[in-house]
C-alpha cells in the first residue's frame, strides 16, 4: 500500500522504543521506504542495526557522522519524507520541537521538514500532565502536528496513568490517513452504515444474519483516509470500530433508523452497507405463546426501510449509495431499488458467488447509477472501498 512513500521514523529515548521496530517492520512490509533517526539516548533502549536490519537503511543518529555518502543527511531525508512520525516522542525532544531547537540529526531533520509531523507521546504520567509538556504539544498542534493521545495503563515505571505508547498498528493507521490518498474527501460528511441488526424475539433469542460488518468497516476507513468526517452507525460485529469515525453502536433495525435520521440532515454522502433485517418478530401476548412452539412466537412484521426513507427526505447534493446482495437476478432487482428507493448508486453482489459477499475477505461487486452499470473485479473489501469512492467522488465533484 505505502509503494513510493518514504517514512521517517523518529525514535526518541524511552522504553517504548522496542514497539517502534514492529511499526518499522509493518511499514517495510508496505513497501514504504523506512529512514529511522535516532536520539543517543535512544540507542541505549535499543541498537541501531535492529531498525538498519529491518529497514535496509542506516540509522541516522550523529549529523555529524564522517562515514556516509556525501549529502547533507538531515536536509536529503527530510526533503525525500512524505511524513515524519516521532515515536516514542520524549518531553525533552517534544519540548525542543515546540521552540525550533534542532541539536542533532532527529530534530534538525525534523526543522528542515515540509512533510507531516505526527507525534506518539510516551513517558511518564506526570511528565506528560506537567502543565509545560501539556503548553508544548498544544503549540505543536497549533504549528500543524498531529499528537497521538497516549494510551492509558501500567507504565514502565511502576506508576499507573496516562502515557503508554499506542500500539504499532494504532500508529500505522495515522500514517496511512496522512499519506494514503489524496483528501478528495475533506469537508464532507460520509455517513455508513455496517453490520447486521438484530431483532429480540424475546429476551433470550434474536432474529439476525450473516452480515460480518467488513465492507462497511472498509469504506469507513477509506472515506476517512480520504479526509471525510466519517459517522459509522454499525450494529454488533467482532471488528474494532475505525479509528478517526464517529462510532454509533446499535443493536435493532429501529435504532440504526433513529441513528441514521438524526445524523443524516448534515450529511453529504451516505453509504448504507449494513445488512438490516427486513423482520422483526411481532409481540405477541404471552397467552398465546404456546411453550415449546417457535412458530407461535414467530409471526413477522417488516421493520421500516432505511435507505428508503432517505431517497424520500434527500435534498439536492446529498449522494445515497445502497448496497444489494442477491442470490439470482442481481443486476434487474438492484436496479429496481436504485430507482425505487431513488438512489443515486447501488453497489450489488451475488451472494451465491465465490468470494463474494457475507463473511469473505473479498468482494465481486457491481455498481449501478442511472446511467450505467460498472463491473468491478474480484478485490478485497478494502480494495473494493476504495474502487467505490473512487466512482463517488468522480459523481459529487
Ligand atoms: N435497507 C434498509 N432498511 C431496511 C432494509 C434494507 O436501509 N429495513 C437497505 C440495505 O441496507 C441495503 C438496501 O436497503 O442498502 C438493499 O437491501 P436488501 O435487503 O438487499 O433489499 P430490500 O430493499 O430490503 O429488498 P429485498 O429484501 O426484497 O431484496
């Protein structure tokens, strides 16, 4: 994913080093061409050569290091970054930042930088609340970093608070919203919806589906890499909900409805992916439940239709893309809910086909607008994500 981009990883002096060569490795493993600049102090945390084995590049520790290929190293790295990601980000190397001071190769690369600054604190607690820490990393939010909050827990120093490292894959994901796409997004409001809705038939049983969340959870991510504010109103699934989303957990087709009509006037794009149950089981009075009898209990009702409802309230320049699974007559019927529930795109697949639909990794999918019917190949749902608003985008602008 990361082909072409080149990644400075600044590493600073504190335990959380070590997780900083995993995130080297994730990197290298995108094809992202990794320079890491380390403090002296650092190197007594951990030793350079495992970043130069991980990464195939020297360590830059010393600007003044006699035994390199004759270019200024801080100016020639800084200028080749796409981004520059400090982790562990010691106070003293956030405090020095926060005033331009450049002593040594991480922080005079960091000064002769025009890419992305993004910082992952990590250090003591009360180092990290200490009011003139809290002044520095606001001045260097206000300068244009991004300053990962630091994740709360048992600290290597014994106390317990505020100032863990987050994990390489939390630290991967920022690297990817700043250099990942083009922010052909910025400004709009993407509301998607994920996951499957359960029905109670009773306080015990549920009526569900398959639905694992994925593809939803994939646009959601693609939209915010892209710079959208995402809202992401999911029912239950096993993922972690995305970074960078506004995350609206439900649980019933009438909460996803209720979450859904308050977010969407404000809304720009809606991609409603989450398979809702079409019924619910009607209430019914405990006389007539006979015991033992599932078909007594199972008289349906249909729950109200979403995406419907907003073909009926859209307003000139918001976009409704629906997603429709099928089992036979796949392109007839979808086109029949793109014009029906008045739509501007529907994203169908068979569910019947290999390697396409519920709980697969990947996705076979037609797209559908007034004017056209796009075959898309057969990708992973993240692949598939971004194919789609790729179309979207080419559609508002
Ligand atoms: N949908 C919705 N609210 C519902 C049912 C469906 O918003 N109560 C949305 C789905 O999220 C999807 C689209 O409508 O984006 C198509 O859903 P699907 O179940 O394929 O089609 P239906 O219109 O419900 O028709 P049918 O079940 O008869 O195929």
């Amino acid at each position: 994913m990361l082909k072409g981009k080149t990644v400075l990883l600044g590493v600073t002096g504190s335990i959380a080093a070590y997780k900083t060569a995993s995130l080297a490795s994730m990197l290298v493993k995108q094809h992202a061409d990794v320079h890491v600049l380390m403090t002296r102090n650092a190197t007594n945390f951990i030793n350079p050569i495992t970043f130069e084995t991980l990464t195939g590049n020297k360590c830059l520790i010393d600007t003044f290091d006699r035994n390199f290929e004759f270019k200024v190293s801080h100016v020639s790295v800084a200028s080749a970054a796409d981004v520059f990601m400090v982790a562990p980000a010691s106070a003293d190397v956030i405090a020095k930042l926060a005033n331009g001071i450049a002593d040594d190769m991480l922080t005079t690369t960091a000064l002769a930088c025009e890419a992305p600054l993004i910082l992952a604190p990590a250090m003591n607690t009360h180092m990290l609340l200490k009011q003139v820490t809290l002044d520095n990393i606001k001045k260097l939010e206000g300068y244009g970093a991004e300053v990962i909050a630091p994740a709360s827990g048992y600290l290597a120093c014994g106390d317990t608070g505020a100032g863990k490292m987050p994990e390489p894959e939390t630290l991967l994901q920022y690297i990817y919203k700043a250099i990942l796409r083009e922010k052909d997004l910025a400004g709009k409001k993407v509301l998607v919806t994920a996951g499957p809705t359960q029905e109670a038939i009773d306080p015990v049983r549920f009526v569900t589906n398959h639905s694992s969340g994925k593809m939803g959870y994939a646009l959601a991510r693609e939209a915010s890499f892209r710079g959208a504010d995402v809202v992401l109103v999911s029912g239950k699934t096993s993922l972690t909900p995305p970074l960078f989303t506004k995350f609206i957990p439900v649980v019933s087709a009438k909460d996803m409805y209720d979450a859904v009509m308050e977010e969407f006037p404000d809304t720009d794009i809606v991609l409603k992916a989450a398979a809702v149950a079409d019924y619910r089981p009607m209430h019914v009075a405990e006389d007539k439940i006979k015991k033992n009898s599932a078909s007594s209990v199972l008289e349906m009702e249909r729950t109200d239709d979403i995406l419907a409802e907003l073909g009926k309230q859209k307003r000139d320049g918001q976009f409704l893309c629906g997603f429709s699974m099928e089992t036979k007559d796949m392109l007839e019927h979808s086109r029949e809910k793109l014009e029906k529930k008045n739509l501007d795109m529907i994203c169908a697949n068979n569910l019947k086909e290999q390697g396409a639909g519920f709980e697969t990794d990947t996705n076979h999918i037609s797209v559908l607008t007034r004017e056209e019917t796009i075959s898309l190949p057969l990708v992973s749902k993240e692949e598939a994500a971004r194919q789609i608003l790729d179309l979207v985008v080419d559609r508002i602008s």
